[in-house]
C-alpha cells in the first residue's frame, strides 16, 4: 500500500518567505521547506496496481503553467483542536479547474470520490491541542500574508511516509503542465 497525494511545489523563493512565519506558535511542528506544497488531490493508502493506473490517468491531464499567489493564514479545527496553521492560496479558477482534474483522474483510477470541500493552502505546521489564544495571536500577525505571483509549470504524485516527526514526503512522478 502507498499513501499518496497530487501537489503542487512550493518555490524555494516562496518557501523561504513562509519560513520567516514559522515561530512564536508554542507546540508548533513547522513543516521543512521541502515538505511545503498545495495538495491537490488526497488519495490516500491505495494498492500498488492501483497507484499505476492513478499515474496513466494524472499523466492524460491537460492544462496549461499557472500563475499563483498565497493570501492569508489561517487554522484548520477549533479551539483545542486546531490541528494546523497553513497560508491560503489567492482564489484561482486554472488552480480549481487542475484539483478537479485530479479528481477526475483518481475516480477513473477507481478510487472514491473525495467528499471534502477542495480549499487550497500550504500547510505550515501541525499542532497539538494548542492555546487558542496563542493561534489566534499568530494568525492575526501573520493574516496579511501575500506573497508575489509564481509560476508553477508541473505538478507531481507524492507518497508519505508517517513518523512521530511528521510526514516525509517522496516525488514519485512529475507532471508537466503546457
């Protein structure tokens, strides 16, 4: 079985700049700069064959390089059980269109239908039953967060790999956007 996931990479420009946001969050597990991206598509533990036939469906997607913007920050959860801290990404319909061709690729690889509401973010770092006060005070530094257009001309197929230190994440297979 693999854990796998469609993403987007982060620019090391980019990710330099978030960087200089990953602090004063007490319990905060700041994701490295390699591990920053704009998931796509969630796949999950899949079987081996499976995982080949989600590679021939994502190597068919179409579309051409977007330009990107992060916006914000913000958490997901609510009071003690805020579990992250992400940067938004700028509403982008090319970015919308490419996470539901994604889908599109995953469902006729045979995999279910992901019923979460797509919102696209860089996750920042994971929390454990933080303060909330203390994510509300990061939050409200950090909210007016906005970083330079970049471009993103590929986007890739990455497993996780789980370990009490986090998740460590592989590039199993690159796809250009033209």
């Amino acid at each position: 079985m693999l854990r796998l996931f469609a993403a987007l990479a982060v620019p090391e420009e980019i990710a330099q700049a978030l960087s200089a946001r990953q602090h004063d969050l007490q319990g905060a597990r700041w994701r490295p700069l390699e591990a920053l991206h704009i998931t796509l598509r969630f796949f999950g533990e899949i079987r081996e064959d499976v995982a080949d036939d989600l590679d021939g469906e994502l190597s068919r997607i179409a579309g051409a390089p977007l330009s990107l913007e992060l916006e914000g920050v913000g958490a997901f959860g609510e009071g003690r059980d805020v579990h992250a801290v992400w940067a938004g990404v700028a509403e982008n319909a090319a970015l919308r269109q490419l996470a539901g061709r994604c889908e599109a690729a995953a469902r006729r690889a045979g995999l279910s239908p992901d019923r979460r509401t797509y919102r696209p973010h860089v996750t920042l770092a994971y929390l454990t039953r933080p303060d909330p006060a203390d994510v509300a005070a990061w939050i409200q530094r950090h909210n007016l967060l906005k970083s330079p257009p970049f471009e993103v001309s590929r986007f890739g197929l990455y497993s996780s790999q789980l370990s009490p230190k986090g998740s460590s994440y592989r590039l199993e297979q690159d796809y250009p956007l033209r």
